[in-house]
C-alpha cells in the first residue's frame, strides 16, 4: 500500500516504513521490535513502527530512507552529503558552494528533473526547475531522515517529480529533547559552530530552536590558484508542534544570510579571450510554514499546509523571488480501498536584475499553478496483490498546455511474507521553467578563438543561447519494476529496474550569426567585423531532443551483528539519444555506474567507527575520470553530555575534481583531503 | 511529520488485520512498549536471582489482553536475567499468589492501584502505560511524547521493591518523584 503524504505533506509513509531505518529492512518484522536496543527504542518513532508491520515492502516505487544514524554514523554534516548514501543519485560537488544532484542519469548544477522538499515545502527555484544547494543548509541535527525516491512521482507530487523525489524530514519537536553545542570543523575542514535550544508547551508538544554559523574555505582550480568559492552562512530557524485531540498542528521558519564566493568566467576582447573575477553572490532568504492535520473517525485525515519562501541573491545574476504555497489533502479508505485527494495552489514572484552572462527577459514576473490529484489503492487479494491508479492535473501559466495530465498505474504482488515484487507505468512532465521561456545565456560555453576550425570569422565566436516563450513541457514515460526480497534475518536486497522514454527534451535551434555590438549579419555584411569585437552565434532553445534512459539499482543490506552493518548499492544509468541529438544542449554528464559501500562498526559501547568507500565511473560529457572515494569518521559518545567526532574525507586522494560545471561560467574546483573535529554538548 | 501519524493510524485501522473496532488488540503501539518493557529488564538487578537456579524462570506478568499475546507470541522463547521467561496473564482480580518478577500493566486494564498493591510486597518491577503511573507508586511509566515513547521512573518505587536501576537506564529516563515518598 503506497501511503505517500502529497505535495503539501509530501512525506511517503510507506517509505519510511519500508526502510525506516536504511539498514532495518531487515529488522523490519514486528516481533524485531524486541531485537532493538533501548538507545534504538527511544529514538524510534512510533508511526514508523505502525506503518512498519503493515506496509513493509508495500511501495511501488524505488525508494530509500537516509536516516538521522546514517547521518551521525559517517559524521555527515551536509545535506549533499547526506544524498550520497542514496542509490541511484548522482551527487558531485563542482565548488565549494556549488553542487551537481540528480537522479537516474539526469544530473548537472542545473538539474531540472529532481523535485526536492523540506518537509513537503519545494525547494526548487522556479527560474531553472533546480536547487540552489548552497542555501540548503538546515543544521543537519535538524533533520531527522531523508526519504528518496528514484523515478517519477508525478501522479502525487506534480510536474517536476520526474527522475527523482527527495524529502527531508525534520525532527518534529516533542518538548523532550536537549539543548545542543556543536561546534569545530565540518567534512571539508571548515569552522562552524551551532546552538539549539528546545522546550516542552505541557504535555501536547515542544519547540525547538537553532543558529548556526558556517564557513567554508576556497578550493583550488584545476591551475592550483585559489578559486575564491570561500563562503559563509549565518542561519536560525524555529520548529514547534502542538498535538492536540485530533489536531496536530506544527509551525516552522528559518532565515539565512550570507556570501557565496567564486570565480566567475568573463569574456574579454583580448586572447585568451576570457577573464576571471571573483565574484561573491549575496544570499538571504527564509520561509515559514504552518501545517494543520485533522484526524477523523475511522482512520480518515484531512491535511492543509501553507508555506512563504523568501530567495535572493545577487551577481552574477541578481535574482529575488518570493513563492506562496497552499495544499490541502484529504485521505480514507473503505473496503480494502485507499483513496487520497488532494489541491494545490503556487504562486510565484520574480525579479531579476541584469549580468553580462544572463539576462531573463522582465516580461515574466510572476507565474502561478493549480493542481489536483486524486489516487487510489485497491486490494484485489487480500494481503498479496493490490492496485494504485492516480493522477494529479497541473495547471501552470507558463506552460503552453493547458493542463498537464501525469496519470500513473501500478501493481504490487506478495507471493511471500518476505519478498514483494512491483511494477509501474507513469507519465511524467517537467514544465517550462522561467529561464527556458526568456532567459538569454552568453558564452555557456567558452568562445571560439579567431583561427579554431569552427570559427570561420577573424574575431571570437561566442555562443548566446535564448529563452523561447513558446518552450514546452518536456515528457517522460516511465517504466519500472522491482524486487525486494529479505533474504535472511540479516540479509536484505532490493532490486529497480527502469526504462525512461523522453520527449520534448531541452534542444537549440541555431538562429544565426551577428556582429557584437552592431547586431548586423557577418553573413550578409562581412565588414561589419571591423567594428565588433565578437561574433555571437546565437540559438534559440525548443523541445526536439529524445532519449531513452536505461538502469537499475541494487542495493544490499547486511546486519552482521549488533555492533556491525554493511550497506552496499551499485547504480547504472545509461542515456541513448534518439532524434535531435545533434542540438542537444547543456547535457550534463552522469556517470553510467556507481557503487557505494558503507560499513558501521561500534567496537565498544559510544564508539563508533564509520567508512564510505565510493566509485564513480568516468563521466564524458564534463571530462571527469573516473575516482575512488574514501572517507573515514570515528564518533565518541564519551557521556550522556559529550560527544566527539573525527575523522578523514577523501582519504585516497590529496584532491579531487569530482565535477565541472555544464555551464562554463563559473570555475570549478577540487575538493582536497581533509580532516576534522567536531564536539556536541547536550545540556 | 505530524502527518506520519494521522496515517499510521490509518494504516493500522485500514490494513483490516482485525475486525474493526478492535483495532488496538494488535497495536505496534502495544508491541512497541513491551519492548522497552523487556529492554527494561534488562537494566534491572532482582536480589533474588544472585542465586537462583537453573530450574526457575523470569516470570512476566503482563495485565490487559492485548499485550498479553504479545508477549506470548514474542516474549516466550527470550531470556532476563539468563532465566527463560514465563508469560503469565494477570487477572486484575486474581492477583494473590501470583509470583511476578515483572508486572506490564497495560493501561487499559482499568484501575490498576489496586494491582499494585497487591504485588509490592515482593520485588516487581511494575511497568504501565497509564497517566501519572509513576507518581502514584508505580516504578516505570510509558509515556507518548509526541511520536515516541518516552520512560519515566520512580527510583523511590524501586528502591521500596528491593530492585537497582542501573544509571544506564535512567540517563535515557526521566526521573521523578511520588507522592508516597513525600509523605514519608
């Protein structure tokens, strides 16, 4: 039974439950209740547990759960980070700010298929439909787990849903919990320090508040300078939730300030023809949001949800935007039914300012979407086979189409208690984003020297790439199938399966070529070159690329002992282009196979030892060769008070280019070897 | 997510594993606490069973219905203390003579202070689910905050009995007084 909490909630119950804990598939029978360790019973929650005995094994989707002990476990501190424990991500970091993470063989800074959500508030900026990594950075003992799901979730949660869901889900305050003090050095070296205070209101709820503080020192460029991406951020945020009878109602805000450093790539007249600056982008924003869940009779809920976001930043691009959400959502079921309703309305508003790379045309300023979707879950026989149909309606005022139709069939067969077989068809759409419709982007690649086989003109040849407003939505069909299977008390394996089918994939359009500045054509006025100082082959964006995308997971867990776990997953992702190939554009790389293994030991009680050994295969679209990662981290519970965490990241390598960005705009830079401290006081 | 709970319930009371209505008879809720329950013991030491024999088991007593089975289904074929665990299901009427090293008193039983007046004279380690358990002479109180189970004992209570509570175990506990003590 797939219980997926919507756009608004947005959290996948049934994922939890499946692997509620990552490594406790396989504790997950009931009577393994009585397997935990006091330490693990106070931490577990008991909806998890609930949902646990039923749903086990229940999804049809490719899911995965990055708990809160994951996190602690590697001495994980970032959210990206954190992502990389996922099958089937693709999670590299371009600089120290900057970072590339997609799904299922779509990846790149601006990866636009991948819907993320804070507690089902999204995350995306709807200029690019992607994330700016850089001002997602919730303290990370926030957070207590990180539901992904590999593959659409259209039918639920709406357009962008299309090779991937993450949701990251914060520790609701419980009125039981410590204050903290966190502080000393993060994976990569650099100072931070954090506080969280918390009470309880009576009995029915709690608060919890954080401010924390973070640096992040410059990487080196591939040329050994120092690529000024150093940072900073300064972030508070405020949790509370309240249970009351029926009601549960919780509340949360954050805001953050800060700088984000990099070197910028200009175009210069001169050879060789490009200049770097250091350019820091101011950054500040926040949202707010209330959430109000009313259970009926009968199991029945109803759920209404409202968020703010506040976003802005500024050079390269100055961009501000500001996005109200309202959901509503209302479940039941009867007669070995399930059904959930449910409404959503976006607003959007923007303001961008001007750069000499981008420039969004101002005629968009603000755009809205209505959405509905209803689904249901049907029972054909008892306990063994059951059905989901859904579909969410989109309206979205940029899209050309009228409404957006993302239906989505599946089946789930149990011809065991252990094992869970399922397969699914979806549809699914990204729609235009404001940049694809009136965005204009210079030199996304860098320009053409005077003399270069491909430039016929004796000044530099530079690419400008325009917005089209007629840009349509591009559609994906997607099939999968998997299996999972708890092979032995210990031992469980999960398999997924896909084939994604592409249409109306991004793609440029050549438009011609023109003298800079005159706007005159070199083709029809050759001499206009003597007066210019470039030459800007200019495109236009439209939707007649197609691909296929074919992969799969398999990811292991293995409980070797109270004390010892091991999880491994190896991913494969493989892009086929079909027609529009050669107008393919701002395809970003993924690599076609990763593989991860992790493995947690507490040799004594409070100590605890973390490894993270990871391959990454070559990934050609950005020349990136293939690499082998390791990190190392050592947690000490020292008392009920302090706790210390060290360790090495990247420990094969003094420094690693794991990424380039698509876009040739930015420089991007080689994470080096690292090592850290940090201590937690709880108080 | 407050969410996640509104649909456990859901999940609970849909999956139609009981006829409705019943629903709590095979709650995780329930499982859930016996768990701590024998996770508990655990962290406890009986005087008397420095010295037991081989022949003698760890006897559980478990007051409400629901739980009892669970225990049954769960519990029978564990060890406290090296001792095997008997099950035994405690009729809130039928307390005398009963021998409990532990008595799970599940909150829907009703009125339990008479069932734990009944048992204290020997050393038993009472565990319930029910409001304010640990303020009015019980040792260990289950408590909901929020979405997870929290513990809360009264070290005066255990001491009464006879029982050490390591610090191990009250370092995850809240500690709280009783009203008997204060009168005391």
């Amino acid at each position: 039974m797939l219980r997926i909490e919507r756009p608004g909630g947005a959290v996948s119950a049934a994922i939890a439950a499946v692997l509620c804990a990552s490594w406790s598939s396989a504790q997950a029978q009931n009577d393994d209740l009585f397997d935990l360790s006091l330490e693990e019973l106070v931490n577990l929650s008991v909806t998890s547990v609930s949902r646990r005995e039923e749903a086990l094994s229940n999804t049809t989707s490719a899911a995965f759960v990055i708990t809160r002990e994951d996190i602690e476990r590697q001495g994980i501190r970032s959210i990206p980070d954190a992502l990389r424990l996922a099958p089937g991500l693709s999670v590299h970091q371009i600089d120290a700010n900057k970072w590339s993470i997609g799904a299922r063989g779509q990846t790149g800074r601006f990866a636009n298929k991948l819907l993320v959500l804070m507690d089902g508030r999204i995350l995306y900026t709807p200029t690019f439909s992607g994330v700016f990594w850089d001002v997602q950075t919730t303290l990370i003992e926030e957070i207590e787990r990180i539901e992904v799901i590999r593959g659409p979730g259209a039918a639920v949660w709406g357009s962008n849903a299309v090779n991937g869901v993450i949701n990251i889900i914060t520790r609701r305050p419980d009125g039981a919990e410590r204050g903290a003090v966190i502080g000393g050095t993060d994976p990569e070296g650099s100072p931070f320090g954090a506080m969280q205070l918390s009470g309880a209101f009576d009995q029915s709820g709690g608060w919890r508040a954080f401010a924390k503080y973070q640096e992040g020192k410059a990487n080196k460029a591939e040329s050994g300078a120092s690529a000024e991406d150093d940072w900073n951020l300064l972030r508070a945020g405020y949790r509370a939730a309240v249970d009351r009878d029926n009601n549960q109602f919780a509340f949360s805000a954050e805001a953050y300030a800060g700088e984000m450093g990099q070197n910028f790539v200009q175009f210069s007249a001169a050879p060789p023809f490009q200049t770097l600056s250091d350019v820091d982008s101011e950054v500040s924003g926040g949202f707010v949001t209330g959430e109000w869940t009313h259970r009926h009779q009968r199991g029945a809920s109803s759920k209404a949800q409202f968020s703010v976001d506040f976003a802005d930043r500024t050079g390269p691009i100055d961009l501000a935007q500001t996005s109200l959400t309202i959901d509503g959502q209302h479940q039941w079921s009867r007669d070995r039914q399930d059904w959930i309703v449910g409404a959503q309305v976006r607003l959007n508003d923007y303001d961008s300012g001007t750069s000499p790379a981008y420039n969004l045309l101002d005629d968009i300023d603000d755009d809205h979407i209505f959405a509905g979707f209803i689904q249901g879950e049907f029972e054909l026989a008892p306990n063994a086979l059951s059905l989901t149909l859904g579909t969410k309606l989109e309206h979205n005022s940029l899209s050309p189409k009228n409404i957006e139709v993302m239906p989505t069939a599946s089946l789930l067969w149990k011809p065991g208690p252990s094992t869970s077989v399922w397969t699914s068809v979806s549809r699914a759409v990204r729609t235009p984003a404001v940049g694809d419709l009136s965005a204009s982007v210079l030199d996304a690649q860098p320009a053409l020297p005077p003399g270069d086989p491909s430039n016929p003109f004796p000044l530099p040849l530079r690419s400008r790439v325009n917005g089209n407003p007629e840009f349509g939505p591009e559609t994906l069909y997607a099939y999968e199938a998997g299996i999972r299977s708890q092979v032995s008390e210990r031992v469980s394996l999960d398999f997924a399966g896909f084939v994604f089918d592409y249409s109306g994939l991004r793609s440029i359009t050549t438009t011609g070529v023109f003298c800079n500045p005159s706007g005159a054509s070199p083709l029809v006025d050759p001499l206009c070159v003597l007066g210019s100082d470039s030459v800007f082959a200019d495109a236009i964006l439209n939707n007649a690329l197609e691909s296929r995308i074919t992969g799969g997971e398999l990811s292991m867990n293995w409980i070797l002992s109270d004390r010892a776990r091991v999880a491994a997953f190896v991913a494969y992702a493989r892009e086929d282009f079909g027609a529009g190939s050669d107008d393919a554009f701002n395809v970003a790389g993924y690599p076609e196979l990763q593989a991860t293994l992790r493995a947690d030991w507490m040799p004594v009680t409070g100590f605890s030892v973390g490894v993270l050994v990871r391959y990454v295969d070559d990934i050609e679209a950005v020349s990136i060769p293939s690499l082998t990662q390791a990190n190392l981290n050592l947690r000490w519970q020292i008392n009920r008070d302090w706790a210390l965490n060290a360790g090495i990241r990247n420990l094969l390598e003094d420094r690693t280019l794991e990424y380039r960005s698509e876009l040739s705009d930015i420089v991007s830079t080689e994470i080096e070897r690292s090592a850290y401290v940090n201590v937690h006081f709880g108080f | 997510m407050c969410a996640n709970r509104v649909i456990g319930v859901l999940l609970g009371v849909l999956i139609g594993m009981l006829p409705a209505g019943a629903a709590r008879a095979n709650s995780p809720e329930d499982a859930l606490k016996l768990a701590f329950t024998y996770n508990i013991a655990r962290f406890v030491t009986w005087p008397e069973h420095a010295d037991s024999g081989d022949a003698r088991a760890f006897h559980m007593c478990v007051l409400g219905q629901a739980p009892y089975r669970i225990a049954i289904d769960n519990l029978g074929n564990r060890r406290v203390d090296n001792l095997p665990i008997e099950v035994i299901n405690l009729e809130a009427d039928q307390t005398e003579g009963v021998h409990c090293d532990l008595a799970y008193l599940s909150a829907d039983a009703g009125d339990l202070s008479v069932v734990v007046e009944a048992l204290l004279p020997t050393p038993v380690l009472t565990v319930s689910d029910a409001p304010g358990f640990a303020n009015t002479g019980g040792i260990i109180e289950l408590t909901r905050r929020n979405d997870r189970i929290a513990m809360r004992i009264n070290v005066a209570a255990s001491r009464r009995a006879g029982l050490t509570i390591s610090s191990q175990l009250l370092s995850l506990a809240t500690v709280v007084s009783d009203e008997l003590e204060a009168g005391s």
